[in-house]
C-alpha cells in the first residue's frame, strides 16, 4: 500500500489508509487540555457553591484528572493497538505469499450446491480437475480448525497454510 498524505488520507472514501496512527499524539495532547479544563471548572464551580465543596473539589480534583487521564491514556492505547495487529497481520500475509489487503472485497453468495433433482452436465471434451483431499484443504494442518479457501494463514492459530 503506497503512503498517502495526510490530505489525501483525510478525503480517501474506500478507507484504504488511515490517519488516526497519525494524529494518536495529537488526540492525547487534545484530551489532556480538556480534562485539564474540566477539572478546573468542577473545582471552580464547587467553590462558587460553597468554600467546603471548593476545598473537597480541590483535594478530589486531582484525583480525577489522574483517573480521567487513565482512561483516555488505556483508550488511545486500545486504539492504537488495533492498528499495530492490522499492520502485522499485513506483515503476516505478505511474508506467506499473499497480496496486502487495501479493502474487504465485497461478499458473494456461496456457488448452489448441485442436487440430485438438477444434473451437472459436464462435456466429456472438457479436462476435469484434479481430486483434491477434502480433508486436507478443509482444516489446519497445525491446530484442526476449519478454515475458508484461499486463505493464507489460519485464523485460529496464525499458521501459515500451505
């Protein structure tokens, strides 16, 4: 996936880039100055109300700037995280032979599985593929979960598939 700019990100309507990694530390810096601000409004506002709300406010206060700040430090955190596995399950799927996923592609329906009441004809001229193992596409040959075609690695365990 080519670098876009930020510009160019901000505008991007298939999502095939993203600028929240980008502007993380902004984010963080802009959620430190309004649990600042708020802080200090509840301690102003609990002196307006009465000298002993203001002093428990003051005391309290800073107990919930730390708290406040915890959440929105373990937030950007979580944020932050979802994008390292994506750019690492990219990694992951161009190290065993896949294409970078830029999108999801759109979903299919399931080709109808043929029944007895309606016949597959099949032209005798035509090569017929090979057999393959059913068991052997169909489960992971480390952990034994069930797995989609074409897939690269195992959702379960993170194997490579062959």
């Amino acid at each position: 996936m080519q670098a876009k700019g930020f510009f160019a990100s901000l505008f991007d309507y298939s999502f095939s880039s993203y600028i929240t990694p980008r502007i993380i530390k902004v984010l963080y810096v802009l959620e430190t100055v309004i649990v600042a601000l708020w802080t200090l409004v509840i301690i102003l506002l609990a002196f307006k109300t009465s000298s002993a709300l203001g002093i428990v406010a003051l005391i309290g206060g800073p107990i919930y700037f730390v708290i406040a700040m915890i959440f929105a430090r373990v937030g950007l955190e979580y944020l932050s995280a979802f994008f390292h596995i994506h750019e690492d399950v990219q990694r992951i799927n161009e190290r065993a032979g896949g294409s970078p996923v830029t999108s999801a592609p759109p979903p299919t329906e399931p080709a109808a599985e043929p029944t007895e009441a309606a016949p597959v004809l099949v032209s005798s001229s035509a090569p017929r593929p090979a057999p393959v193992p059913h068991a052997a596409t169909r489960f992971c040959e480390n952990c034994g979960t069930e797995r989609s075609p074409g897939k690269s690695f195992c959702i379960a365990c993170g194997a490579a598939l062959a």
